[in-house]
C-alpha cells in the first residue's frame, strides 16, 4: 500500500498532565479498529512515533516470526569449559537454536552428557531436539508471556533469601540435607538470573518495555542491578557452605580440633541480625514491585538505622574468645547479613529512581 498523508493532528491536553490526539477517521474506518481496540506505539530512535493496530501487529509477528539459530564448532584444543561459556553467551543473547559441532565422534562421545548436563542445570526451558553422532541440537522453548519478568525476580529473590537461611542453619546442623539445598538453589538463582537477562535483552532490542510490564525502558537497567544483588546473595550463600564443608572435612580428619562449642549468644544475635536483614530485603523487593517511593524512603531510613545493630554484634563477637576456624566463618555469615541489608538499600533507591519522575511531575504547588 502507498503512503498516504493525512494531514496534522492538534495535541491536546486532559488537564489531568495526560495528552490526547485524535485518530484520522479514514484511517480508523481502513483498519477496522472500534471502541475498546488495543493499538501499540513504538518510539523509534528519531523521536518519531508508530502506531500498530494490536491485531495487525498480532498477525504479522506470526507470520514473520524467525527462530535465532547460531552454531558452535567445538574446537579440541580448548577445554569442554569454553564451549559451555560460548553456550551460555548465546542462550543470554536470546538465541532459539544452539546447534554444537564436534569434529569427531570421540570428541562428540567425550563432551555431549557434560553439555545436556550443562543446559539442564543452567537455562530455563532447553530441550535437545536432535542428536546426531557428531551435532547436539538445543532449542530454548520458554516465552516471556510463559514466565513474566516480574514473576521470575520475586521467585528468584524468594529462593536466595532461602538459600541463605539454610546457610546460617547450617552453621550448628551440618546435615548434608542444608548443603544440597543451598547448592539446589544456588543453581537455581542463577539458572532464573540468567533467564531474566535473556528476556531483558529480547525486550531492549525490540523495544519493548510495555510488553514486558515496564513504564519506560530505563527499567531494563533497574531489573539488570536487581537481578546482580539477588544473584550475590545466593553466592554468599554458597561462600558460606563451601566454608563449613572445609571447616567440617577438617574436623573429620583430626587436622582441626575445635576447642570451644558455638557460643550460644553470639549464635542467637547472628539468627536475630540475619531475620531483620531478610524482612528488610523483602520489604525493598515489595516497594520496587509496588513503585512506592514512601516505603522505599523507610527502607533507606531503616537500613542506616541498624548501624547500631551492626556494631553491638561486631562488639560481641571482638569481646569472646573465639576459635579463630569458628571466628572466621562467623565473620563470613555476618557479612552476608550485613550485604543483604545494603541490597535492601539498593532495591529501595531504584525504586526512587523508577517513581521519582512521576512523583515530581505530576505535584501541584498549593
């Protein structure tokens, strides 16, 4: 169809700091569109504006919908860890299609269960399709619509703040039951982090920031900066594990020998500290979600608050006669605390980042 020119359109105003401009009633008319149509504007990178009927966008996508296929020639002079980096780069960039070469069918014999090990413990929503003696095919199914982004922070936020109490609870239990589950959910952690940046990355270069639930795409970086606190938090977690198994292996083996049981008071202050720095972070997590600037303001107030907290703990923990094996893990646990109070923090600040502008703009001076 030809360009056509249907003239200018008056912006005006509600009153309310909205604007309207009508719609060319040939246009309307054309197109089919009625009282309670859906149509979808894409800002381009000129400043100017695309209006797409939701139907018509609908039924192009379907059409013109092509899966992003990349292939990966393992080269058998580099370890198996530089294919599986080169798999994850692509799986973040939003590739639909991995198809992974190998040279020879030894190669494929030596490397293939590492790589369907790997894809299953690392991507959301991977399959292999095909497998040949010397190609495996991997094809990524899940879809934004499937598993919003919003709904995949909250369960990845739910899951490292799990991680890191089973951490501390396994500071006095060392069943190998807390173990497992923190390593189970710090793979999962970074399992949904990763599938967030993906989506996050499939939304910036569509531009599509509506569709993902956002107001503007300055939130695409607001969800990258959550995403990488959350993500340290089950690290920490996993820091802590790591640490007791040594801790707990040294034990077994007679090379450490720790003359004192846990210090039950410093046990107790460290639950206490590491209970307020959880409801803290959760409290932030519920503000960004929510866009509420007051209660992002409280958290912020909140985490300066707890200096006080931090240093009757640190007080405590100087004034014991600590196995300095036991010292150091205790330090360790602190700190995981105290950085998840920091997180808090952050959630709270992008939350103002995020609200401040509408706060600001819409304020009426009396």
């Amino acid at each position: 169809m030809a360009e056509k020119d249907l003239g200018y359109r008056r912006v005006q105003s509600t009153g309310r700091g909205s604007y309207i401009i009508s719609l060319p009633k040939e246009w309307v008319q054309d197109i089919g569109l009625k009282r309670g149509s859906e149509v979808a504007f894409n800002v381009h990178a000129d400043q100017s504006l695309t209006l797409v009927p939701r139907k018509l966008r609908e039924k192009t996508e379907g059409e013109k919908v092509t899966l992003k296929e990349y292939y990966v020639n393992v080269n058998p002079k580099e370890g198996p860890e530089s294919t599986l980096r080169m798999i994850r780069a692509l799986y973040a960039i939003g590739a639909d299609i991995i198809r992974v070469h190998f040279k020879s069918i030894e190669e494929a014999e030596k490397y293939k269960t590492e790589i369907k090990n790997f894809a299953r413990d690392s991507f959301l929503g991977s399959e292999i399709i095909d497998e040949t003696p010397e190609e495996i095919t991997l094809q990524i199914l899940i879809r934004h619509s499937e598993f919003p982004i919003e709904m995949a922070v909250r369960r990845m936020a739910v899951v490292a703040l799990s991680a890191n109490k089973d951490a501390i609870t396994a500071l006095k239990n060392r069943s190998s039951t807390l173990f497992e589950n923190v390593i189970n959910a710090h793979n999962d952690v970074n399992r949904l982090g990763l599938y967030i940046v993906r989506q996050l990355k499939y939304g910036i270069e569509r531009n599509l920031f509506r569709e993902l639930g956002f107001r503007t795409p300055k939130e695409f970086l607001l969800y990258r900066i959550a995403v990488k606190d959350i993500q340290t938090i089950g690290e920490n977690a996993m820091n802590i594990i790591n640490n007791l198994g040594t801790f707990q292996k040294m034990i077994e083996d007679e090379t450490l020998f720790v003359r004192e049981p846990m210090d039950e008071e410093i046990h107790a202050q460290l639950v206490h500290f590491n209970s307020v720095a959880h409801q803290l972070f959760e409290d932030g997590i519920k503000a960004m979600f929510k866009r509420d600037y007051k209660d992002a303001e409280k958290i912020i107030s909140k985490r300066e608050s707890y200096g006080s907290l931090e240093n009757e703990l640190i007080m405590l923990m100087s004034s014991k006669k600590i196995d300095p094996n036991v010292a150091s893990v205790l330090r360790l646990i602190f700190d995981s605390s105290r950085r998840i109070m920091d997180y808090s923090r952050n959630m709270a600040e992008l939350t103002l980042n995020r609200t401040v502008e509408d706060l600001c703009s819409t304020f009426a001076v009396k």
